[in-house]
C-alpha cells in the first residue's frame, strides 16, 4: 500500500508465524455508509490462533534477541511510513469505518505520535540497583532488576478508532520485547492487515507479530484463553471485557472499556466555549466514542443559552458522506446499531423527553441528537449511547450533580466549565472518574498520559508509558557473595 488506491487489497488475508495466509472461509468488510464490499480477510479459528500464539511464544523465548536499539529503529521507521502512507491508510480507514475522511486523516496523525512515543520508551525500559544495605539481611547480597518483556501480548480491539487503537496496543508491546497477536474488530480488520504490513516493512520481526481476523467469540476468546498467552490487552465494551475476564482467569489482563461522558457547566462557565466543545464531543465519529459526550448538567442560570448554542451548532453540523471533506457526521456502524440508538432515544420520549434537534434515523445514518428533560433511569442517562445522542440537564446543586454522577456505573473522563478555580478543583477531585479537564469536556487525550476509567470504565491503564510498564515486568538478579574472610 505505497500510494492511495480506490481499494487495498490486503497481501493476505491474515498473517502469523513469518507468512501471510489465505483461510478458506473469509469475513466480507462492508462500508457502514452504502454495504459496498471493501475488502475481504480471513475468517481465522481457533487452531490458527493456537498455531499464532505458539509461533510467536518460540520467537520470544527461543527466538533470536531482538535488542532495544533495533526495536526503537524499527519503531521509528514504522512512524515514518506512516508519514509516508498516510493518505491511503486514512482512504482505507474511512471506508471500512464511520470517520469522515478529515477524521480518518487526524487518526492516522494520532498513530504517527503513538508509534514514535512508543519508539521512546526504549529508555524507560531500564531498572535500578536494590538497596541491601536496607535491612541486616541484605548483608553481603548485591543485585539489580531490569524490565522484562511478559512474553505473548494478545491485542483485542474495537472498531471505533480501527488504527490508533491497534498501535496503542502493538507499538507498546513490540517496544517493551513482547510478541503481538492482534484480534482486530470483525467490522474493521483492513487498517490492522496494513499497520502489520507496515511493521514488517519497518524491520520488526516477522515471527512477533501475527493478526488474526475473525469473530470474537471464536478467535478473541482462544486467544484469550490460550495457555501461553501472557497478557490481554483489551478495548471494547463492558460485557465483552465481562466475559473476556472470565475465559482469562487470574490471566493479566488491561481493559480499555465504555463511558457516558459527563461535562458539569457551572454558573460562571464561559457558555460559548462550554457549548462548541459539547457539540464537538458528542457528535465526533457519530458518539461512537468511549469519551463522547452524553450528559450535560448545567448552572441552571445557564441552562437556555447553552441548550439554544448547544442546538444552533449541531443543525449546522454537515451529515453526508464520509469521502466528502466537508462531512462532520458520518454513518453508525450498522443498522442495528443505529436502530439501537434510535430505539433508547424513543424510550426517552415516550418517558417524557423533549427532542430539540435529530432523532431521525436513514439506514445507518443517525441524525445528532439534542435532548432535554429526560426522565430518570432512560438508557441515553445510564448506559453508554455509543452514538450521537446528549441530554442536558439543568441543576441547582453541585452536590447533587457529584452524587449522580459518582452513582453511575461508568467513571471514563469527565469536564468542568468554570472560570473559578477552586469550584474547578473541587468537583473535579470529588468525581469518581479517570480524568477531569477543566474547562473542556473529557473527550480529551494525549497518548503519553495514563489513560481509562474507574468502576465499570475499565482495568488498568493504557497510555504509551503506562501500557510500556503493563506490559514488561521487573526481573531481579542478585548475588549472594562469600562473606570477606575475618
Ligand atoms: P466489542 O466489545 O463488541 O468488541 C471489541 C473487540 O472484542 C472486537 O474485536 C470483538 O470481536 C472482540 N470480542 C467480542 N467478544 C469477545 C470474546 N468473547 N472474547 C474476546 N474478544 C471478544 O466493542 P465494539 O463494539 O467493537 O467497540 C465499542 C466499545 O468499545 C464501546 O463500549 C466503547 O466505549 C469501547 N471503547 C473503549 C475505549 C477506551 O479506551 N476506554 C476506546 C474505544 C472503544
């Protein structure tokens, strides 16, 4: 894939131990826009899984050494062809995804970064001396630990962010000296067959990587419960992270899951600003993703200019076409996800809610959505929406909306609009979320920063540092010498 094709087809269909394959039986890729085929790739199962795993665990613990330096200039060579390929990778990923194509471009911008970063963290892979003299019992001992690589990473993915999702999970393991099996989501495996091409082309080995298309139930869950798996690093939603928990037993396992993004507008918020950054949080990639935007409380005081902002920016929203450079919206994933979306919106107003702009759905187009007064317990409040769907909901009490909000069940990020410091820090240290911007929403993230959620929103954390450490352990060597002769 060297320059921008109408349609990549990739060498094969799936690739593991050292060589590219051709299964038998193929999953078709659909654009979610129109169902036109875009690709097909190997429905894989759970004797290739067996055969990826095992070929990678031999090139990591019997394999030749791959030493840091290599795996920091293959990483760095990866982030450049990237450079180089990025309009056809950003082609590619919009078509068998739901981004826009200015969107896809911005993915594949983000990737650059997290690859490069990933390159980095070859210095952070270094240990310390113990301290002996700490204790009478370390008498006569010295020793150090190094971080070790754990061994086998299996890599699961969702299909919302198809490219920076596989290298915030790749790009990290391939640095810290593990092998890779990579499980792309059913709907969008193209990107993944191409960063694997990718990698290759950079240098990286070819029997530590593997990527093996196919169904979760069948691929995701052997690699999760193969034997020599060593870690899973896993991004999707909460059931499946559910079931992957119970398949991979005390397994270490990293989970990436939802969230119902909440943004708090206090009385002295700057209203424009609050509502261009809601707008641009719910609505980007149509909701489908775990920062999106979905409840809004605001300062009463404030609550009918920013509904009146919040609603005059998403009707100037452009829904169209994803090959169109103008297209802000784009398609849902399918038409059962849409029709989903569409059927929790209903519910809402049939419990009560008002419908400022959307709610009309054309196949697996979902039209941004602005809600108000929607009644308690309604699924667009208490589950993740994974679409493009808000409610604003007005409050008097900062208390009140700190409760509500600690008593969901998801904590990803969160967003604080006020200009007054300590009211800013105040909510933001009492909710029981993974990150708070203040003065944004928290569809926010820089891939260096320790990245997920508390309660249901995951296990862990990712972020390049952070899945760097995850993913290598400290290993201890320390020598008890001969006490001096008296
Ligand atoms: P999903 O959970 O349906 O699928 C994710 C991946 O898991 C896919 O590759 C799928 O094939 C695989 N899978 C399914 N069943 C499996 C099983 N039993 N064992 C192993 N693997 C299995 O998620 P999705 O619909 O692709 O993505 C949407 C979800 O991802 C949302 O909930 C979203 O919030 C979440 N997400 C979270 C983050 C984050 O960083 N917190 C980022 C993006 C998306």
């Amino acid at each position: 894939m060297s320059s921008q094709p109408s349609t990549w087809t990739p060498a094969g269909g799936a690739f593991w131990a050292g060589r590219w394959h051709h299964p038998d039986t193929t999953l078709e890729v659909l654009d979610p826009e129109d169902g036109q085929l875009v690709g097909r790739v190997g429905d894989c199962t759970a004797a290739d899984v067996d055969e990826a795993v095992r070929a990678v665990a031999q090139a990591v613990l019997a394999g030749p050494a791959w030493p840091i330096w290599q795996r920091r200039e293959a990483l760095h060579r990866a982030a450049s062809l990237l450079v180089e390929r990025e309009a056809a990778f950003a082609e590619l990923l919009s078509r068998e995804g739901c981004k826009p194509i200015r969107d896809a471009l911005r993915e594949v911008q983000r990737a650059v970064e997290t690859v490069r970063l990933s390159a980095e963290q070859a210095d952070r892979l270094e240990g310390q001396t113990l301290p002996f003299g700490d204790t009478p019992r370390g008498e006569n001992r010295l020793g150090w630990y190094t971080r070790e690589p754990v061994g086998v990473v299996a890599a699961i993915t969702p299909f919302n962010d198809p490219l920076n999702l596989v290298a915030h999970k790749v790009a990290p393991a391939l640095i810290g000296g593990n092998g890779v099996v990579l499980k792309p989501a059913e709907q969008t495996p193209l990107v993944a067959l191409a960063f694997t091409e990718l990698l290759l082309d950079a240098g990286v080995p070819a029997d530590r990587v593997a990527v093996l298309p196919g169904r979760g139930a069948t691929v995701g869950a052997a690699l999760v419960g193969h034997p020599r798996v060593d870690l899973v690093s896993f991004t999707g939603g909460y059931t499946t992270g559910n079931a992957i928990a119970a398949t991979a037993g005390a397994k270490k396992t990293v989970m990436e899951l939802g969230g119902n993004g909440t943004v708090v507008v206090l009385p002295d918020a700057d209203v424009r600003r609050a509502a261009q950054a809601v707008v641009d949080g719910a609505f980007g990639n149509a909701g489908q993703n775990c920062l999106s935007v979905q409840r809004v409380f605001v300062a009463r005081e404030l609550v009918d200019e920013l509904v009146e902002r919040v609603v005059r920016l998403t009707t100037e929203l452009v829904v169209g076409s994803k090959a169109d450079d103008r297209t802000d919206v784009g398609p849902l994933i399918d038409e059962t996800s849409a029709a989903r979306v569409e059927s929790w919106v209903d519910e809402a107003v049939e419990g009560g809610a008002a419908v400022l702009t959307g709610a009309k759905r054309e196949g697996t187009y979902y039209w941004p959505t602005v809600l108000v007064s929607v009644p308690a317990g309604a699924r667009v409040l208490t589950e993740e929406v994974f679409g493009p769907v808000v409610s604003i909901e007005p409050f008097d009490s900062v208390d009140a909306v700190v409760t509500e909000v600690n008593g969901l069940e998801y904590g990803l990020q969160a967003g604080v609009f006020t200009r007054d410091l300590d009211a800013a820090l105040d909510v933001a240290q009492r909710l029981r979320v993974g990150a708070v911007m203040i003065n944004d929403t928290g569809d926010f993230r820089i891939d260096a920063m320790p990245f997920g959620g508390s309660k249901r929103s995951g296990v862990g954390r990712e972020g390049v540092p952070f899945a760097v450490d995850a993913m290598t352990e400290p290993k201890i060597i320390a020598i008890h010498r001969s006490p001096r002769p008296a």
